[in-house]
C-alpha cells in the first residue's frame, strides 16, 4: 500500500467553496484514476496541542494507493 499526504493551502475565507470542490471531486478521482483506493480531503482541528501546526486554512488529503 503506498500513502501519499498531499497540502494544499487555501486563500483565507474560501475553506467553504474549496471543500464543495473536493466533494464533487472525489468520486471523480476514484473513478479515474486506477490503483487509488481512496481519496479524503480533511481539515485541521485546533486541538490545543504542544505539537500541533494548527493550519486553519489547508485542506490535507490522504491517497491511498494499491502498490
């Protein structure tokens, strides 16, 4: 299984937008691209944390892919 972790920063006040966005786009991605298993955009919670880069406005998306 290979993992890829790919950011993607977005202009402040466009997290909404850009999220629809990657909702239309994920079925589109699994469907086109053989080997990805999946396709998950996510957001960063401010969680407090000593260790944490909170990134309010990224979007990280996790691939997964057959190998």
């Amino acid at each position: 299984m290979i993992y890829v972790l790919a950011r993607a920063r977005v202009r402040p006040g466009c997290m909404k937008p850009a999220l629809d966005c990657y909702r239309q786009l994920v079925p589109l991605v699994l469907a086109a691209e053989p080997g990805c298993l999946a396709y998950e955009p996510t957001g960063d919670l401010d969680r407090g944390l000593g260790n944490q880069e909170y990134a309010p406005d990224e979007i990280l998306v996790v691939e997964q892919w057959r190998s």
